[in-house]
C-alpha cells in the first residue's frame, strides 16, 4: 500500500517532463553574489544571506579554530553531553544583541519553533498564530495541547476577534513573523502589543529574516519599533543574516530555564557543531563592528524595489530585502524562472499549495554585497523574458477582468 501511494505521486515528474522543474538545483561553489551551477557563472537573487558573510574570512578563520580546538561535532544533545563553553558564549551574546535576559541555542530555526511553541503552553491556553507565519510555527503549534487560533494576515480588527474569543484567565500568546518569508512585509508591533495589553496576551516574535535587517545594527524588529520590552520572546535563525545554520530563543530567564528542561527539540537532538556556533559569534561581533553593511543592504533593497515598481511589477506591501514579484500564473511563474536560469540569474518560484495559483510570484531576495550593477543586470533580465512570455499581458488582462 505504501509503495503505491509514493509511486502515484508524480508531480515532480511532470513537472520535469516539461523542462520546468525548479528545485534541487546543485550550487558547485561558495554561496555568494555570483554562484555555479553546471559550470555557468549565475548571479544570485534567491538567497538569504541577507549580509553576505557566508564567504566572509572571519567567519571562514573562526569556523576553522573552531574545528581544530573542539572537532568536528559534539555526539550528543545539550541536555547531556553536547554543551560547550562556546555554547554559552554564542547564547550570551545573543540575549544581549536582542535585549533579553537569556538565551537558548537550538540545531536548527525550524527545531526552535518546534520546541518552543510546542512546549510554552497547556491544554486550556491559546496559541494565536497569523494565517501567513511560517511552517516551522504551524508544525509546532500542532504538536502544542493548547488550542490554535488565527488571524488574517497582519489585520489587527482580526487579531482583535480572535483575543476577544478567548478565556480571559488563560494564558495567550501571539506567535508571528517579524519579517513574514515570502511577503516582505513586517508585522504590526505596536498595534499588536496595545492588543496584548487589553487582552493579557505574551507577544512572541519569529526573527528569523529580520535579525541583520531590521532594528539598530540589525538587531531585530522589536528594536526596529523600539519595542523590546513589550516583546516576551525573540527567535532567530543563524542561516540568514548570520551565515551559518541553528537557531535560538531569547526570553527572561524563567523561560529561558523552563524551555531547556521542556523543549523536546532541544533535548532529543544533538547540539549545534562547534564550527556553526564559532561562525556566530564571528558574525555578531562582525555586524556590530560593521553597520555600513545593513545600510548597504537596503540601499540596494530601496534601487531594485523602485526599478522592478518602475518596470511594472506588482511587489505587494513589501518593506524588507524579500521582494515578491507577482506574476499570477504558475505555468508563467516555472517558465520565468527557468528562463532566468538560463541567462544566468538565480530566483526562487513560490506556487500553488504554498500560495493560490492567482498569487503565485517569483521572491527576488537582496544580499548588501550586490553590486548595483548586478541588480540592474537581473531586474533588466526579469523584464525582457517577461514582456517575451506574456506576463503583463496577463496581468492587465486580470486587472481589467
């Protein structure tokens, strides 16, 4: 029975069989501005090394020293045998970066979300969730024994309804993205937090693609609206902005403890490589010591936003480095991209079930060590093979439908 549904599921192949199967496609060298795929020089618009350190050589030199004094893994969790000094520096490091008491170093950013959301909550609670956050919050909220509830995307009259449904003397916690993946757009803070202090309702924020970005010397988007204190939780990721691969959370110290003792993702998996959290703190110390960078990034987010606006292109309610360019078509979204691919620039298709056919986009993703050059050399590339292939046509077309 089981061999028969894999076999039965083909979507892949068809794809395929029509040339435009986008996924899996193999990098050969370092993730940077320019990468190779088959041998072929491809510019990259579809990475989330927002400050392009992934090559930088500190963090290269820190990875390294970290290999030879502490070896190649840690053989087992943090709960046993798998904490490090360099854990507890890195964890340090990144409460006070965000403005936390404490802080906690998971694997990866989906096992964080997992652990935590899954863990916080009990039976007779709410988790509140946003209908656009991302997979990892879903999935933990489904592994969570409180009940879910959510809110249209960033429509605080929404968020409002759901708060007013709940028991008023049980626990509630709001769970968004603080720069939602695929829109650009940024959640609702200070809307949000009036709503929590109403409703007696905890605020925790998903970083994973503001930290580098938003805030002051990228620390974040409750820095960015100047409130940190009216935020209960912080996550973030190590595999944007900070180049490397794991996760964490920030909370006080009450949390911060409960979750190392509760949090099954934490405790059922083995720590982050030394390599990874040497690589982090390297890269912290980097972006304090260099906020030109972030700069530089949205001074290339500001160029290509008003280029790709200027050419035609529906972008949403973007305000970050992810910019959705809405192409509306799923066959046109495939074709777009494996076009670009064969002139040599990198996207990323988002299509039906991730998003509804009618809203189905390229995510053109910036990096602060593009050239303006490279920008206009990919935007000029989007808009050639799309007037080519018939996207605005079909816009117009849906425009005046």
């Amino acid at each position: 029975m089981l061999h028969k549904r894999m076999q039965a599921y083909n979507a892949p192949q068809k794809a395929m069989d029509l040339g435009l199967y986008p996924y899996f496609r193999t990098i050969e060298s370092e993730q940077d501005t320019v990468v190779k795929i088959n041998g072929k020089d491809v510019l990259m618009f579809g990475s989330n090394s927002y400050l392009g350190l992934t090559i930088h050589p500190k963090l290269k030199e820190a990875t390294k020293l970290a290999v030879d004094k502490y070896g190649s893994g840690c053989a087992g969790s943090r709960f046993l045998n798998g904490t490090l000094d360099l854990h507890l520096e890195l964890e340090e490091k990144l409460a006070k970066f965000v403005g936390m008491e404490g802080a906690l170093v998971f694997s990866t950013g989906y096992q964080v979300n997992l652990g935590v959301v899954s863990s916080l909550l009990g039976r007779h609670d709410y988790l509140i969730l946003d209908e656009y956050d991302h997979a990892c919050i879903i999935d933990g909220a489904r592994l969570s024994f409180a009940k879910v509830m959510k809110y249209k995307h960033n429509d605080m009259a929404s968020l409002e309804k759901v708060l007013n449904r709940c028991e008023p003397d049980k626990i509630k916690l709001i769970v968004t993205d603080g720069v939602f993946s695929m829109e650009g757009d940024i959640c609702k803070l200070p809307e949000m937090s009036k709503l929590a202090k109403q409703y007696d309702a905890n605020i925790m924020i998903d970083d994973a693609h503001s930290l580098g970005v938003l805030g002051r010397n990228g620390r974040g988007t409750a820095d960015h609206f100047g409130m940190t204190e009216d935020v209960d939780l912080i996550m973030g990721t190590f595999s944007k902005s900070l180049a490397s691969i794991g996760g964490f959370i920030a909370a006080d110290n009450h949390t911060i403890n409960y979750l190392k003792h509760n949090a099954r993702s934490l405790i059922f998996s083995a720590s982050i490589a030394p390599a990874n959290a040497a690589s982090v703190v390297a890269a912290l110390d980097l972006i304090e010591a260099e906020p030109e960078r972030i700069q530089k990034l949205w001074d290339n987010t500001h160029h290509a936003l008003k280029r790709l606006k200027d050419e035609g292109f529906e972008t949403g309610h973007t305000e970050t480095p992810i910019i959705p360019v809405y192409i509306r078509d799923d066959f046109k979204t495939f074709t777009l991209t494996k076009r670009l691919l064969e002139e040599g620039v990198f996207v990323n298709p988002v299509v039906s079930p991730a998003v509804p056919s009618s809203s189905s986009l390229i995510r053109y993703s910036l990096m602060a060590t593009h050239t303006i050059d490279q920008i206009d050399e990919s935007i000029d590339k989007i808009s050639k093979i799309s007037h080519e292939i018939g996207i605005f046509e079909l816009q117009k077309e849906m425009h005046e439908s």
